[in-house]
C-alpha cells in the first residue's frame, strides 16, 4: 500500500508538469500578442516603448525560461495581473473559489440524494414499470443540455412563478437553488444509471441467489449485503464525476450570475483576459487531479481486497 | 439451455432489431434534413420583417418570429447544419484521429507509445469542458474553433480503446501467421487490425454524438462557437435569452430542437451497443 501511494505521487509529477506546460504553451501562443492587448494597435506605440514593456514583461526571454519563470512565480502565488482589471490574478481566482467549491458540494449533495434512491429502486424493480419510468427519466436528463435545464427551470421558478431570483444576488439559499438544481439534474440522470447497473450487477450475484435460498429476506439481503459491498464502486463513480462537474459549473454560473470562478473565466474569455484563462485553467486542473488522486486512494484503502494484497489491480 | 430461454432471447435479438431500424431511420432522417435544410424552410431564415417581430406560434409561423420577425421554424431548421453537421464532423475527427494514434502505440510501443500515452495523460488530466473552453478562448470563437478545442480533448479516450484492442490483436495466432507470411506493415493493420477493432470504437463515438453535440452547442451558447447572424442552435438561445420573459418560444424551439436530436442520436447509439453487445443489453 505504501509503496502504491508513493508511486501514485511520482506519477503526479510528470502530469502536473505536462499541464502547467500545456497550459503556458497555449496561452503564449495565443497571446504573444500581450503588448498590443495592452496598448491597443500596434502601429499607436513607438518600437522602443514595445521593446521595453517586453523586457519588463519578460516576453523577449527564450520560451523554456519564460516558462520555468512563470511556474516559479506560481508557487508563490504569484500569476500576473488581469490585462483587464489591473488586481492581482491569483487573489482574484482564490476569492472566487469559494462560491464554486460550494455549488459544487451541493450539486454533490442533491445528486447522491436523488441518484442513489432512485437507481437502488430502478435496480430492485427490475424490468418493471417503476425501473422503465426511472430509466426514462434518467434518459431525458442525459439529453437534455444543462443551459436549457438552466432557462427552463428560470423560466418556471422566476419568471413564472416568482419564487425565486432571476440571477443570484450573493451567497444566499435562494440563488443557490436553481443553480444546484440544474447541476444535479443533469448529474442525477447519469448517475442513477451508474448506480442502477452497479446494485444490478451485484444481486445477479450468486450469494444473492443462496442467501434468498437460504430464506433471509430480499430487503435485509439487499440492505446488508448488496448495497454494502456496491457502496464502494457508487461513491468511486461519484468521485469521478467531479471533474465533469468542475467544467460544467461555468456556462451556469454565468448564466445565474454566480460569482464564481466559471464565471470568473467566461468572462475572460470574452475579454480575452489571457492570464485570468490560465490561472483558471491551470489551478481548475490541479483540483481535479488532486480530486481523482485522492478517490483512488481511499478507493484503495477501502477495499479489502487490495488492502489485504488478496488480488493486484 | 431450455427452448422458452432460446426464444425469449430470440424475441430480445427482435426487438433490438425493431428499434435500430427506428432510430437508424430517424437519425438519417435528421441528417437529410441538415443537408437539404435549404430546401426545406417555409420562409427565409434570413429575411427581417419588422412589422410581424415577436409573435407567438401561429398557423402561419408555427414556432412564432424572433425579434427581427424571422421565422423561427425556418432558423431552427437552417441551424441544424451547423448544429447536426458540425457535430458529426467532430466526432468523425475524433474518432479516426485517436483511432490512428491508438494504432500506431500499440503496433509500435517503445518510445513512441510512451511518449503519445503520456500526452493523452495531460490531456486527460484536465476535467470536462475546462480545457475546451480555454482552447476556445484563446483562439477565439468561431464554429471551426469550437470544433478544434473539444477534439482536443476528446480524442484520448479513442486511442486509449484502439491501443488496448490492437494489443490484444497482437497476440492472436493469426497476427503471427500473417507476420510470418510476410505481409506488410500497413497490409497487417489495415487488413487484419483494423477490422477487427473497429467494432467497440464506431460504438464508442455513435455513443458520443449526442454529447458531443450538446457540448457544441454548449460553447456555442457561450458565445465560443457560431455567431450570429448564423443560425445555430446553442447560439440562437443565448442571443435570445434577454426575450425569455415575453416570447419564451424564440428561446425554447431551439433548446427542444438540441433535445430532440440529442435523444435521437442518443436512442441509437444504445441500440447500437445493445446490438454489438448483448451483455450491456438493459443497463
């Protein structure tokens, strides 16, 4: 266990490097034009004012050590200041990873509320009618993309029925509702499959079979056995759609006005903020590493199985 | 096995049959209506007409007018090029872009394959739309770049099938009698690989239309892929949000078109893997 611990870092290594470095190669080459970004056209500036804001800036350096020079200054907090804000790039993102962090924990929190009940039952009631709702259900949420879920849901619970805020004003329980509502929504959908196949798979198991055999009641056979050892892989698959779920929180966020780092990066986008992108992108990436590295982890630490060095892999 | 098993399964095998011709036809039929959406408009997409803008659904216009008075039913049928055409060319990219990589690691490994995995690595490395919104970002809109940024990310996940499937082609007895009998490199993997793999990897990306397409339409609504004036659904939308609260229907055709085609596209794809694989059959 130690030794897979230790190797699951190592192997961090080289991924962290290949992100920091995709993300700097792609924003260089897209913004190589920085100077005329911050002062308009080009032909407006004298060449020695250009040459000298590159100096300062560092862009006439080889590309390696502009590189090397802005992971440096990464560790320490230090990204650049927005072409368009002129504040402190790193400051600005952690401000704002909060409010996304939250939508993101509760859009976790409905969906394992709504997925997991629901695929236990779909699962139970296999092939009849309540398992065929569910799976419809859970089909039309997987077609429908989240920015309609987002206006249809704004359209009924803001604008016609008035009971919530069109778009969020702060952190409140009110704005947060739609918000999470349409993450979960679309989460729920594919996660209630998940779940669904996962418990299906397990009471197709022969112990399932000798244990009702047996006599012991389906639901304390589906309660002790079944969902205990099914747990693992649900909360696995959970742990994994995260990363989905990080991407996804931008085009909401701008939609419902939430002040988060979705947001935060769709309007750099628009305001083409090159140093905003990347600290966006490279720090949402780091999450999500850590995220899925964690997951294994525990995933590995949980499971007897490996734990006990029964069977590898 | 008793006989009423053997005929249940048959009767499965039928139904599965029954619904890939269904939805096969009704995905063909979407396509057609992308090719020829021309020629199918009622009115021009086009066309402003001020003096009948934002009227609701009608016998005449029966999606209603958008702002400009263009007629809706005529732009939600004109975007579906971009939407539905769009679309399969990214998944088209994809898959034969990752299935060549795939190919070429596993037939070659050493060096080569290392140094492409672990590329796919980094690639993987960043979660969902993150990373296509950047590529997108950087090199601004534009349906092509939209295109661009979500094979980028897209395309790992077919080299990874179309590695492990030639890994194990390789160790077949016929791979070694075709080595032995000295066909060539290129004869081996178009002849006898790529046959063989292609199954689980057509199956992979029929499955992946629908989601690439609502990611398409995703970075369209945010304003990464078409522009206006092109009719485009993802794009239609978010130009029209601001009417939401008087003409809901400007807003919401297009949304119902995405959803439609999405399910169609999403209907067949499981078929389509019901087909080729009975064992996933109701999951």
């Amino acid at each position: 266990m130690k030794k897979y611990v230790l190797h699951r870092f190592l192997q961090l290594i080289p991924v962290l490097i290949g992100i920091t470095f995709l993300s700097f190669a792609m924003m260089r080459l897209a913004g190589s034009d920085a100077i005329i970004e911050l002062y308009g056209d080009k032909g407006a500036v004298a060449e020695e004012i250009i040459a000298a804001k590159q100096a300062e800036l560092g862009l006439d350096k080889p590309f390696l050590t502009q590189y090397l020079a802005w992971v440096g200054g990464m560790m320490r907090g230090d990204m650049g200041v927005s072409y368009v804000s002129g504040k402190e790039v790193f400051g600005t993102f952690i401000s704002k990873l909060p409010a996304t962090l939250l939508l993101t924990a509760l859009s976790i929190g409905m969906t394992v509320v709504i997925s997991i009940p629901l695929g236990v039952l779909a699962a139970v009631r296999h092939d009849r009618f309540t398992d065929y709702f569910l799976r419809f259900f859970s089909f039309v949420g997987n077609s429908l993309p989240n920015f309609f879920v987002a206006l249809l849901l704004m359209q009924v619970f803001s604008i016609k029925l008035k009971w919530l805020p069109v778009i969020s004003k702060g952190l409140s329980v009110q704005s947060a509702m739609l918000p999470t509502l349409t993450l979960a929504i679309a989460m729920s959908a594919k996660y209630m499959r998940q779940v669904r196949a996962t418990v299906l798979e397990e009471l197709n198991k022969d112990y399932v079979i000798g244990a009702k055999a047996r006599g012991v009641r389906s639901c304390v056979v589906l309660w002790k056995s079944v969902l205990k050892s099914s747990m693992l892989t649900i909360i696995t698959l959970l742990a994994l759609s995260i990363g989905n779920l990080l991407g996804g929180t931008a085009i909401i966020e701008s939609i419902f006005m939430w002040d988060g780092v979705g947001k935060l990066a769709v309007d750099a986008i628009t305001m083409r903020d090159y140093p905003m992108i990347q600290a966006y992108v490279v720090w949402m990436a780091i999450i999500y590493v850590i995220v899925n590295l964690t997951c294994d982890l525990l995933y590995h630490a949980l499971d007897p199985r490996i734990r006990l060095g029964v069977s590898e892999g | 096995m008793s006989e009423v098993t053997i005929r249940k399964q048959r009767i499965k095998r039928d139904s599965v049959k029954v619904r890939l011709i269904v939805f096969g036809v009704l995905a063909v039929m979407l396509i057609l209506c992308s090719i020829f959406s021309e020629y199918l408009t009622p009115y021009d997409p086009y066309l402003q007409d001020l003096s009948i803008a934002k009227q609701g659904p009608s016998s005449e216009h029966l999606l209603g007018t958008d702002r400009y008075g263009r007629d809706m039913l005529s732009r939600v049928i004109v975007g579906s090029r971009a939407s539905i055409f769009s679309t399969l060319l990214l998944v088209a990219i994809i898959t034969v872009l990752g299935t060549a990589i795939g190919v070429i690691c596993g037939w070659n490994g050493k060096v080569l394959d290392t140094v492409l995995m672990r590329i796919s690595d980094m690639f993987l490395a960043f979660p969902g739309l993150v990373f296509a919104l950047a590529v997108a970002g950087c090199l601004g809109g534009g349906l092509q770049n939209a295109i661009i940024a979500l094979a980028a990310i897209s395309w790992p996940k077919y080299a990874r099938i179309a590695r492990s499937q030639t890994l194990a082609q390789k160790e077949t007895a016929w791979m070694k009698a075709a080595k032995l009998s000295g066909s060539s490199t290129v004869k081996i993997i178009f002849v006898h690989i790529l046959p063989n793999i292609i199954g689980p990897i057509l199956v992979t990306s029929m499955l992946d239309i629908g989601t690439m397409m609502m990611e398409l339409a995703a970075l369209s609504f945010l304003g990464l892929g078409a522009k206006p004036p092109i009719a485009e659904w993802g794009s239609m939308m978010s130009d029209t949000r601001s009417l939401m609260t008087t003409s809901p229907w400007i807003t919401f055709s297009p949304g119902i078109a995405i959803f439609i085609s999405v399910m169609i596209f999403n209907l067949l794809g499981d078929t389509i893997r019901d087909y080729a694989d009975p064992k996933s059959r109701g999951r």
